[in-house]
C-alpha cells in the first residue's frame, strides 16, 4: 500500500515537473520570437541627410507628424499600430533602397509624416502603450494605409489607391465615423476649382498628352462611391485615369479626395466638390478620433478599419 503511494506521488512529481518544464520552454520560446526592436534610417529631404534610430522613436516622430498631440490616447495609440506596421514592412521589402541608402523618406508625399518637434508626454505614452506592435493577416504584415478623412466610408484599395495588384482580403468599405458635426468642415467637404490649362500640365508631368479638354466625367464608381476611373474629352480623343492618380497628379492638397459629389466643366474651368480628405483605404484618423471617444480601446479601432486581421507584438 505503501509502495503504491510513493509510485503514485513520485508520477505525480514528475508530471509536475514537466509541466513547468514545457511552461518554462514556452515562456522562453515567446520572449525568443518577440526579437528585438529595429533600427531605421530616415532621410530628411530639407537636410539632405540620413539619421538612424530605434523604431519606436521613428513613430513616436511619425505620430507627432500625423495626429494632433492632444487627440484622445486610444486614437493617437491606433496611429502608432498603424504607423509602425508601415515602416517595418518598408523596412523589410525596401531595406536601404532610399535615397543616401536610408529605408524610408520623411514626409505624407513618400511615406509617413515626420514631426519630432510634436512629440508630447501624450504621444510617448501611447507609443510605449503599443510598444511593438503592428497589424497582421496570417502572421504577415498588412498595408497599413490611413488617411485623414473617409467622407462617411472607407474605400477599397483599388478604388481609393488605384493600387495596381489584387484587392488585399484585409479591404473593406464600412461607414467610417468621421463625418460629423465635430469635424471641421474642411475636412469632411471640400470645393475646387482648375483651370484646364492646368490639368493638362499636371498630365503633361505624369505622361498623358491631354489637350483642348472639353469635358471631364466619372467613368467608373467603385463600391463605396468615389471615383475610381476618370474619362478625359480632349480634341476629338478620350482619355482615362485613375480618380486617385488624376487626384495626386494634380494637387491632394486641393483635389482632397477621389470622394466626388461634383464634376463640371465650364468656360475654362473644372469645378469640383467632395467629401472626405485623402484616399479613404484603411484607418480614418477622425474616424479614430471619434470611435477613442465614446471609449474603443486602440486595437478595437484598428481592427474596425481592417477586415480579419490581429494586433501582434513584434518586439518587447
């Protein structure tokens, strides 16, 4: 009986010790997987050089650049996941092919923008928050695209980018809560005009010989509305453009999105109005804004603007 007992502790002792043994190896095969945070180097275009620094200072700069320091901290940490997604897959497809050998420019026109000089209490808190964290499908980073403003709705990547590969799974149109009473109107609707002397030399710049522009007309809605193809009548001839190229061709500073309500063409003159600012694929910043505000955690927002995808720690 007693031989009994002291057979059946002694398994019990070595199943024991096997299970701290596999929970020991788990626990250290996690800190192994983590890795350990990257270095960037950034190319500053006004100075003509190259600084090297840890990630997450990079997006702690990229932050400051892209979010207002004083936004509520869930929405300036969905920024950070976001930001941070864009540089490491940079980091990992484009390694040392900028310019002087740096991974990425500073700035919206090439990449994401860069402003150390905002980076507050707030901003550091929200980046170290989310500190190695980015957004995956399938254990792969995802595009992480972001823009200011969906109008009401998020786009797809082809018709707001005219992105030129298959549509990603992770794509998705939904209503976007960023067309409110709250938001400055500016960025939610907006009105331009061009003369067709300068949409022609806009064109000229990206290869499209366009000339005596008569008539300009949306050839082609994609599934949340905005204008994913443009058609050109020039002397006698039709020319077609992506709404988004046609966008960024001629200022998107101007042109604000792609997101068309108005299209006109009169003595001259191209006269346009729309909705939203920027491209509308992925996170909408007000969007964020207002979904931080009734309380969504970082990785609620995140996965909201992105269709099945999960929150992941890359470094610790």
């Amino acid at each position: 009986m007693i031989d009994n007992r002291r057979k059946t502790l002694t398994w019990i002792g070595i199943g024991l010790l096997a299970v701290i043994v596999v929970s020991l190896g788990i626990s250290k095969s996690r800190r192994v997987a983590l890795g350990k945070e990257p270095t960037i180097r950034v190319y500053i275009d006004d100075e003509k050089k190259v600084l090297e620094m840890p990630m997450e200072e990079y997006i702690a700069a990229v932050v400051g650049g892209e979010m207002k320091n004083y936004w509520p901290h869930e929405a300036l940490a969905a920024q950070a996941i976001v930001a941070r997604t864009f540089a490491l897959k940079t980091l990992e497809e484009k390694r040392g092919s900028g310019p002087m050998g740096s991974d990425i420019e500073a700035g919206f026109k090439e990449a994401q923008e860069y402003k150390p000089e905002n980076v507050n209490d707030a901003i550091k808190a929200a980046v170290k928050a989310t500190r190695g964290k980015v957004l995956t499908e399938g254990g792969k980073l995802i595009n992480a695209w972001f823009h200011s403003n969906a109008g009401g709705k998020t786009a797809l990547a082809k018709e707001g980018l005219n992105f030129s590969g298959p549509e990603p799974t992770y794509t998705v149109v939904k209503d976007s809560p960023d067309d409110t009473e709250d938001v400055p109107l500016s960025d939610r609707r907006w009105k331009a005009e061009f003369s067709t002397g300068e949409i022609e030399a806009a064109l000229a710049e990206v290869g499209l010989n366009v000339k005596g522009i008569q008539d300009l007309t949306i050839a082609k809605r994609g599934p949340s509305g905005r204008a994913e193809i443009i058609a050109i009548q020039h002397s006698g001839s039709t020319t077609t453009i992506g709404g988004n190229n046609f966008r960024v061709a001629l200022d998107p500073m101007r042109m604000r999105s792609n997101y068309l309500t108005s299209l006109e063409v009169k003595n001259g003159k191209v006269m346009m109005e729309g909705k939203g600012f920027g491209h509308g694929v992925g996170l909408s910043q007000w969007g964020a804004h207002n979904m931080a505000k009734t309380g969504k955690r970082h990785e609620q927002i995140c996965t909201y603007f992105f269709k099945d995808v999960k929150v992941e720690k890359r470094w610790a």
